[in-house]
C-alpha cells in the first residue's frame, strides 16, 4: 500500500501492484487502485508524518493481519498514478496548502 499524504488536509491510499519484478509505477507498467486503511494504524502514520516534518509525501507499508510495517517515506512521490486513479487534482491541493501556510 502507499499512503499518500498533505499534513492536516488530506490523504488518498492506493494498493499498487507490478506486472513484473516489484517497481509498481507507472513507468513501470504497475498498477494501482483506491483502498483504506484501517483507522488503528493511522496513529502511528500520524506520527511518522510529524517526526518527518513533511507537508506532503507517500509511505509505502504492508499489512499483515494486525501488523503495520512501514517501508518508507518519501518527501518527493510522483503525483501522476496518484490522480489518474484519485480523480483527484493532487497539484493544486498542493499548491492551496503552500499558499496557506505561514511564511
């Protein structure tokens, strides 16, 4: 799964998937489409996200039953696959947020 984030305005997850090998983007050929994610580990994503002081990124995690396992964070994900299967306008929920933060 990644989990796809703007601090304190919103979040969209995708379940990715790869045709071959483990590269699920879209350059790659992967695949992807919306999921959730239960509402028990969004602590501990929430806390991550602050740590990292990141206003925008992606965690890439597996699920295994009860057990979250956090893969990563990235600060600087690709937005392409995220909107194409959103139908979201992730750019200017981006840009909203910059312009509203406090210089």
């Amino acid at each position: 799964l990644r989990y796809f984030f703007i601090k304190d305005s919103w979040s969209c997850v995708l379940e990715r998937s790869a045709l071959s090998g483990v590269a699920a983007n879209f350059q790659k050929q992967g695949k992807a489409s919306l999921s959730e994610l239960p509402e028990k580990f969004m602590p501990a994503l929430e806390r991550l996200i602050e740590a990292s002081g990141a206003i925008y990124g992606a965690i890439d995690l597996l699920l295994d039953g009860d057990h979250l396992y956090i893969l990563e964070l990235n600060t600087v994900p690709g937005i392409e696959q995220l909107e194409k299967v959103s139908g979201e306008n992730v750019m200017a929920r981006l840009i909203a947020k910059f312009f509203s933060q406090e210089n």
